[in-house]
C-alpha cells in the first residue's frame, strides 16, 4: 500500500479515538469533571473545559492533515500525560491494577503512533499535503 494511504489510514485510526471523545467530553461536562475530580486534580471542571475542546480540535486536526506535525506532537504529550495522570500506580486490587497497566501501555503506544505521524507529516491525501502542492505550482 503506498505510503500516502498508509498516512491516511493512519490518522483516521488514530483521530477516531480523540475526536468523538472531545465530543463526549463537550456533552457531558459534569461527569467529565466528576472524573477528574477523582484523579485529584486541583481544579476538574476547568480540566474538563480544557480537554474537551482540545482532544475535539486536535482530533480534527488530525483527521483532516492540518498542521498535522504540531497536532501530532500535542497530542503524543496528551497521551503520556494522561496516561500518568489516569492510570499510573491506580488500583490496589489486582485486576484493576493490570487494567490500570495496560491502559498505561495503550497510551505510551499512542503516543508512538502519534510521534511517527509527527515525523512522517500528513502525507499527500491532507490539508497540509494540499497546500505544500499549492505552493510548488506556482
């Protein structure tokens, strides 16, 4: 499969994730910020505020190759973050500690694909490939 596709297919796995999440986020502020609240961070309804937008606008950014090298990035740091602030060291019963680690490992492993996409760029079938073929054509 040509490399372009690849990067297509790509960002669409990955935005897929983030994307109805900020949306979920946006619609349900309350139980957004009652989990945060639970991870004991200081100020949950504005976290929730924060994150909603962001996972929704980079989601999109993602989705649709725009800036896609920054987009990238932001969310590879998202993803660890998260990752420790949700699952790091939580549950002291056994089996919610080995969900707790491989929600952990989820995160990390997003966040690689995350690193490659802002390496790699958007590829031809995106905003950015667009406008970088706009600029060579004249």
């Amino acid at each position: 499969m040509p490399a372009n596709l690849l990067l297509l297919l790509s960002r669409l796995l990955l935005a897929v994730l983030f994307v109805p999440a900020g949306i979920q986020t946006l619609g349900d502020i309350g139980s957004a910020t009652g989990y945060f609240a639970g991870l004991g961070l200081p100020s949950p309804q504005l976290a929730a505020w924060g994150v909603g937008p962001f996972e929704l606008i980079a989601g999109l950014a993602v989705l649709i190759g725009f800036q896609m090298r920054i987009a990238a990035g932001l969310l590879a740091a998202f993803c660890l973050i998260a990752g420790y602030l949700g699952h790091y060291g939580q549950g002291e019963d056994p089996t919610l500690a080995f969900l707790h680690t491989q929600m952990l490992m989820k995160d990390i492993a997003i966040a690689g694909g995350f690193l490659a996409l802002a390496v790699a760029g958007a590829g031809a079938y995106s905003i950015d490939g667009w406008s970088r073929q706009a600029l060579t054509w004249r």
